[in-house]
C-alpha cells in the first residue's frame, strides 16, 4: 500500500461515524469492566489499562499515517520548485 493510499484509508476511517461509534463502545466496555472489577484485582487493572493505552493508539497511527503523506508531499512540492528556480537561474550563471 502507498503512502498515498495509507493516508487516504486513514482519513476515511477517522473521519467515519461509524469507526468512531466502534471506538467510543469498546473504550466504554473496558471502562466498565475496570469499574466492575474487584478493587484488590490488579490483573484485571493492568490488562484494561494496557487495552485502554493501545486504544488510544489507534487513532494516534491513523493520524500519523496522514501527517507523514503531508509532510512528503509538501516536501515533494518544495523539491519541485527548487528544481525549477534552479532551471530558470541557470542561464544568469554562465
């Protein structure tokens, strides 16, 4: 997949409802499960904590997926115009 179609894809899922319901339901279910576990349970608090972390990840990737396509694109951008200010100097040099 090219950093192209990865951004595109990332894009497309942070920005759709219904990945954003999925993500809000499984926060709340590890939520819940940390509010219904034994208070002395420390398994089960470091397991939905570790979940609840690598959740957030989630969006934070998909995000990075996008930003990093900006960056090479604009980077691409200014390569380009370099390269053609350095084309119409070129005869002013000789």
């Amino acid at each position: 997949m090219s950093p192209f179609e990865k951004a595109d894809k990332a894009r497309q899922l942070l920005d759709d409802a219904m990945f954003r319901a999925v993500m809000d339901d499984i926060r709340m279910g590890l939520v819940s499960k940390l509010e219904a576990s034994a208070i002395g349970d420390v398994e089960v608090h470091h397991e939905t904590a570790l979940t609840l972390q690598l959740l957030k990840q989630i969006p934070v990737l998909l995000q990075r997926y996008i930003d990093d396509h900006e960056v090479e694109k604009k980077r691409h951008e200014q390569d380009e115009w370099i390269e053609r200010a350095k084309q119409r100097l070129t005869p002013w040099r000789r």
